[in-house]
C-alpha cells in the first residue's frame, strides 16, 4: 500500500515521508504542499551513478533532465552528485546557473530556438548543444562563429522506434516532430553538414525515444540503429562518434498495477549490448550519456492537499474534494495519468471508501483521480497524492487563479521552505 520505500505509517496514524510526519508538515507549511525527499533523490542518482560507472565505457554519466522538475534549490543537490543536467530554454539555463550549476555541465535542447535563445546559451557558457534541426544548425554555426567559439555539439537523430508507451509521450518515431530522421537518409545529411561548418564541432548523436518505458528491448533497438548510423558515417565521412546521449525514459511505478524495473540490471544489458556491438564493427566504445527526469524526483515527492469534504450522489458517485487539483498536477487531466492516494490522516483505517477526487477549479477535467479506495476522509483530513516529483510542478500553472504551493525538502529527519507558496501580488506582478 506504501508503494515507496521512504514512506511510512507512524503512532498517530499519519504518513510519514523520509521519517517525517505529513500532517504536521502540511500544519506548519500550509497546504497544498509539495513534498521533496532529498535523501531518496540522492538515492536514485546513486543508482544512476554506480550503475554506469560499473557497466558503461568509461566516462559515461547521467544528465538530469529539468524539465521533470526545475527550481533554484534542485540543482546544488544532482550537482553534488556528480550529475550533468539538460536544459530545454533560457528559463530552464537561467534556473540552473542561479543554482550555482556549471553551465559548462548543461546540455541544451529544444526544437525551436531562436537566435536570442542561442546568444543568451552561448553567452552563459553553456557545455554543449544538442541540435535539433538545419536551420538551428545554420544558425548556430553563424552566431558561435560572432562570439568567436567553436560549440560542442550533438546531433538529436530520429531512429524510428515506437516504444509503445502512451501517444503524447513517445518521441522516437520517424514522424516525430524533434531530431532529423536516420530513414529517410536526412540525418546523414545532417552529420555531413555538420562536418562542414566551422564553429560546430561535432561529438555524436542524441537520440530520446520516450518516456515510462519499462522494458529493455526499445533502448537495445536504439543502440542498434544508433551504432548502425555511426558505422555508416565513419565509413561515408570519416566522422567517428564519441558520444551517444541514450536520453531518458526509465518507467516509474505510480500505483501497484505498474511495473517496476531494476534500473541498474538495465543499464548492465545496455552497456553489454553495446560493448558487444561495438566489438563486432570495431567501433571504438562512446560515452554513453543518460538523462533521467522522472527516475530521478517522481518518488521522491507527494503532495499534500486538504481535503474540503466529500459530496455524494446517491445511486451514481462520492466525490472527495481537495484544495488543488489541474493547477499543481494537469497529469490526469493530460494523459489519465494514474496515482495512488492515501488518506494521510487515517492511514490505520480502512481503505474502502469508493470515490472520485477532484480540485477546485471551475473545469470537469479537474480531477486527480477516478474511481479509487480511500480512507473516508472528513473536512480538513490530509489527502496525500504519491510520486508528484516528476511533471507537477514544472507544469503546474494559474488556472482560475490559483497559486502555485509551495515545495520543502525533507532530509536526515529536518525539513525546509525552497519554493515559497505563490501569493496573490505574485499573480499580478506582470500586469501593468
Ligand atoms: C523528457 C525527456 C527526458 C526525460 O525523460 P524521463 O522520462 O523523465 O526520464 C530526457 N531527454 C529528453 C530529450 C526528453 O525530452
């Protein structure tokens, strides 16, 4: 019923997160509330770390990837990880390096970057590109030559593998809006190019082919078609990859109906699988590259919302209602993302109570979960939603006015305020 290993049950009857009783933190910090265990971020960045140490080429290492979750005070941790981390917009580059990460250390993506976008990366010293298209290649050829550089970078090649996740998530299909695809011949057009250019210079190929992917097969299938590519290129140009950025994409269990996986065992198959490819085309081993997002902060965080009561229809449904809802966590509402919830304030009760829990905005969407068990809540019960670490935050917005939480950290039995609940003058500081 825990689902995660950093949640607990105390004498209260209350969850705990990393030792530390949810009800007194939504008490002290107000509610809604998001909830990072520092000390399993670390953990799962270990697991990372250890396991490509163990079983990549050498100098293969993780990038975090941002977009699951950005903020100022997220970076000194992965940073003290030994993690590298991907960056997606000025927003995500400007966040980092106010946190005190090395830009040199970010790997910059995207499919649509302006010029202004690569000055202001440029300009910061940003590590590496990872070229999503011609014209951004072009482009930044022209303006890294301005500022008097030659830029790393990577090129993001399309391998056309569906790794039959949901729709919205899966970006390695030929058709796929991001990278320049290997079949139809343009991405070795793309490699030669490349070649060409001055200020560029040329280190691999990224490729990202989706996200909560559970099995190993799908990656084995990118390695293939990636060390394919690079053996064409090196045969057709002479262009010799040394890196292969693999992206992210490890799945993340959010209810007892999911999978889990071992995300060490897989990175030991991948790493296999390569070393022997590699050995059959005697292609010298590239640094393999990861960027995990979700792996990284998912189950690591929770929310705590404040439950408003329940409403029964007789004969058709029980609705719980909470004190957020769409503006902190759209992912039901998006892709029907399912969570588990618990009654924080009654864990010691029976969870039986049938209901469908929704938010307070004005928008029938507005739902965190459908058709679930709970413990029947009353007015002003802690209802806790698990593993909001990943794609909450980062996507939470204003709908109906409503601001954002705000988010602590808990590590070693002490917690504290890194992102500050959104007050009303903070909605309308832009408007003029
Ligand atoms: C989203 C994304 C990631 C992270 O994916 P997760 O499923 O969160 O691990 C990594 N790389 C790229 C290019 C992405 O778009």
């Amino acid at each position: 019923m825990l689902l995660y290993e950093n949640l607990g049950i105390n004498e209260s009857g209350h969850l705990t997160i990393g030792g530390m009783d949810t009800v007194l933190l939504a008490e002290e910090y107000g509610n809604p509330l998001y909830v990072m265990d520092e000390d399993q971020i670390r953990r799962n960045c270990r697991t990372y770390t250890r396991a490509m140490q163990k079983y990549l080429p050498e100098g293969s290492r993780p990038l975090y990837a941002g977009k699951a979750l950005c903020f100022k005070g997220l970076y000194p941790v992965i940073q003290s990880e030994g993690f590298s981390a991907d960056v997606v917009s000025p927003g995500e580059i400007f966040t980092a390096v106010a946190g005190g990460f090395d830009p040199a250390r970010l790997y910059y993506h995207g499919t649509a970057k302006t010029d202004w976008d690569i000055r202001y990366a440029i300009k910061n010293g940003v590590g590496c590109f990872i070229v999503d298209n011609y014209n951004e290649l072009e482009a930044l050829d022209r303006i890294a030559g301005e500022a008097g550089i030659c830029q790393d970078i990577l090129l993001r090649i399309t391998v056309g593998i569906d790794p039959h996740t949901q729709e919205k998530i899966n970006t390695g299909r030929i058709d796929s809006q991001f990278g320049i695809a290997v079949d139809t011949g343009q991405a070795a057009d793309f490699v030669s190019r490349s070649m060409e250019l001055l200020n560029v210079n040329l280190l691999g190929y990224h490729s990202h082919i989706g996200s909560q992917i559970f099995e190993t097969q799908p990656f084995m299938d990118q390695v293939d078609k990636l060390l394919d590519f690079a053996v064409e290129m090196r045969e057709k140009y002479g262009f010799t990859a040394e890196i292969f950025n693999l992206g992210g994409g490890f799945g993340v269990q959010y209810t007892e109906n999911d999978p889990t996986i071992s995300i060490e065992s897989n990175i030991r198959e991948i790493g296999e699988h390569i070393r022997c490819g590699c050995e059959e085309y005697s292609f010298p081993e590239p640094v393999i590259l990861l960027e995990p997002g979700r792996s990284i902060v998912a189950n690591a965080g929770l929310t705590l919302y404040k439950t408003t009561g329940i409403k029964e229809i007789n004969g058709y449904l029980n609705y719980v209602t909470v004190d957020g809802g769409m503006t902190d966590n759209i992912r039901f509402a998006l892709y029907k993302a399912d969570y588990t919830m618990t009654n924080a304030s009654r864990m010691h009760d029976e969870q039986n109570y049938f209901c469908t829990v929704v938010g307070r905005c004005c928008e029938s969407g507005d739902r965190i979960a459908e058709d679930i068990y709970l413990q029947k809540p009353e007015r002003g019960d802690i209802i806790a939603v698990l593993g909001t670490g990943a794609y909450n935050y980062s996507m939470a917005s204003n709908y109906n006015r409503v601001p954002k939480p705000a988010m602590i950290m808990v590590s070693g039995g002490r917690s504290r305020l890194v992102i500050r609940a959104q007050t009303f003058e903070d909605m309308i500081a832009c408007e003029l």
